[in-house]
C-alpha cells in the first residue's frame, strides 16, 4: 500500500549493517583421495646420493690414547688439596677436628689472632678432599667426624691446653675429636690429655722416682753391713777393756744408729 515501507526483495543482497542472527552452513563431506604410494625409483636414486655422510676421523678411535691425561688435567686442582690434606696429617702431631658454625669475619679473624699465638693454625678443608685421603690412610677412623662443614686446627706440638682455652671463648667452633701422637682421642679424650702435666715436668718426675729405687734398695743393703761392723767394733772393745780391766767405751753413734 502506499503508506507501507518498500518492500524488501528476496533476492537483494543484504545491507552492510544488516546481519541474521544465525546462519547455517552446510558442507559435504569429503572423499580420502590421499593414499599411501610408493616414491618413484628416480627419486629414491637421488635422495640416496644427496643423503649426508659424516666424515670419517683420519685415526680410528681404537687407535687413539684413552682420555687418561685430560682426567688427570681436570682433577690437578682436587690432587693439591689432597696433597695439602697429607702435608697437614704428616707434619702436625696434633690435629684436632671441629665442627664450624656461620660466624662473622671479624670473630673468625680474632680466633685466627689467639690461636696463632700458640703457633695454632686453623686450616678450612673439603670433606670430599679429607675423605679420599684418610680412607687409604692410618687415620681412617676419622671418617665419622667429617660429616658437616668442619675445620682443622693443626700444630707440630700437642697444645691441648691453650686450644681448649681459645675455644671456650668461640661457641660457634664445636671440639669433636682430635689424633694427637698418632692417638685418636674424644672431645673427653682431649680434654683429660689437657689436664696431664708437661712433658718437662713428667719427665722430672719419672727421673726422681727412678732414682730413688736405687737410693733405697742402696741403704738397705748397706744396712746389713753397717750394723755388723758397729756389733764387731763394740765386742773388740769389750774384749779389749777385759784384758786391761778398764770399763767398755760406749759405742760410737754411728753404731747406735744402727741399731
């Protein structure tokens, strides 16, 4: 009518701002039309030429050394430290073993100071290092101590005194056990081998109770014979004081004494 709109014809395109909510589409399926085929013999003659060869080593690998020298060239570092473990073990006469605790620098510094004082010297080593050295070693029953991150305190003399001293000032460095004179001793060990006097001293006193065996095994035997020789001197003077008819001289003191 003519109060209507235009019409809308089926067959117009759509407008540009215009479009339906949903569309469908559908689409055939389609037939597998790819199969498996044979490569052309032409082909298989050129991609067999074209196909890369490594090239081969002038020497073959049977003929070449085994990688001994580079083992040994990787390890050189590990083989000091070894042999810096060996020099500590071999020149020291007391090697104490201690766990160490994360401390500042400047207390670690101040420990190094007091030890050193001692001719104490502390030694930072590897626990891998320790334990292939002490393994082919006769301090092997050391192994047990070396399970957390420890140090080494080493002097060529047994200062057991003055380390214990240095220690009871540091909480943070723990005594677990220590090989001094080729003797493996406990925390406990060490502290009691602290207490013995000095090799000076115990010395003087082995000389003065070897000398006094001798001295005392002297005066008895002597005894005997002194005390014979004053009752011999005192019966002639009687003999004598019969004869003459005067009266005995006393003994002598020394005769009394021996009595």
């Amino acid at each position: 009518g003519p109060g209507a709109g235009p019409e809308r014809c089926p067959s117009a395109p759509l407008s540009a701002g215009w479009l339906p909510a949903l569309q469908f589409v559908r689409r055939g399926s389609k037939a597998v039309t790819r199969h498996w085929k044979a490569m052309h013999f032409q082909r298989q003659k050129l991609m067999a030429v074209t196909e890369y060869l490594a090239p081969r080593p002038a020497v073959p690998p049977r003929c070449l050394p085994r990688r001994k020298e580079t083992l040994e060239e990787d390890n050189g570092y590990a083989r000091l430290l070894q042999r810096q473990v060996e020099e500590v073990f071999r020149d020291n006469r007391m090697i104490a073993v201690c766990q160490y605790n994360s401390m500042p620098g400047e207390d670690v510094v101040l420990m190094r100071h007091y030890l050193r004082k001692h001719d104490i010297e502390v030694k930072f080593v590897l626990n891998e290092i320790v334990r292939d050295v002490l393994s082919q070693s006769k301090y092997k029953n050391l192994l047990p101590l070396f399970v957390a991150r420890n140090i080494l305190l080493v002097s060529r003399e047994a200062k057991a005194k003055e380390m214990l001293r240095v220690l009871k000032g540091v909480p943070q460095i723990n005594l677990l056990g220590a090989c001094i004179h080729d003797t493996i001793l406990s925390r406990q060990g060490v502290e009691n081998f602290a207490k013995l006097p000095s090799l000076e001293a115990a010395q003087g006193q082995t000389v003065g109770a070897l000398a006094l065996l001798p001295s005392q095994t002297s005066s008895l035997l002597q005894r005997g014979s002194a005390h014979l020789t004053a009752l011999l001197d005192q019966h002639i003077r009687r003999l004598q004081a019969g004869e003459t008819g005067s009266p005995a001289e006393p003994p002598p003191a020394q005769s009394t004494e021996a009595h």
